[in-house]
C-alpha cells in the first residue's frame, strides 16, 4: 500500500517545495498552500494509469489518521468521477 509521505518522497529531495517561488507567492495560509500543492500533484501524476491510487490513500490516510476532518471537495469529487 503507498502512503501519503510517498507522494512527497519525490519533491522533499528537490528541496523545500512549500518556500519555493511559485508555492510561496500563493497568498494563503501555509496549510491553504498544501492542499493546494497535493491538488496539483495529485491531478500530474495521478491518473487511471496509477488507478488513482495516490487519491485513494490521501483519502484513507484522512479518515484513518484524522476522523473528525472533512476532505476537500476537489478530492471527492476526483474520486467520485473515476
């Protein structure tokens, strides 16, 4: 099974992503900036070739380590769609 820190294993050696210059110039809160950036992530490398797998497991990694969370929409929807 992959787990969300998988999806952010590629990035995390590229440096810093969330002070990079295209995430930091988003005005919003660093946490806005996250959800954010996983959408974006998620909609490049995420597909029916990966059988969605990568949205399915933020989706599971939501409801098993955070119970009382609602997921974004964006990511429902994603999953509802497929």
């Amino acid at each position: 099974m992959f787990h969300l820190a998988y999806i952010f294993s590629r990035y995390q050696e590229q440096g810093d992503w969330l002070l990079t210059d295209q995430v930091a110039s988003w005005s919003r809160s660093p946490a806005e900036r996250g959800w954010d950036y996983l959408r974006r992530s998620l909609e490049r490398h995420d597909s029916a070739e990966t059988d969605y797998r990568y949205s399915k497991t933020v989706l599971e990694s939501l409801l098993i380590h955070d119970q009382g969370s609602v997921a974004p929409p964006w990511l429902i929807q994603t999953l509802k769609v497929r």
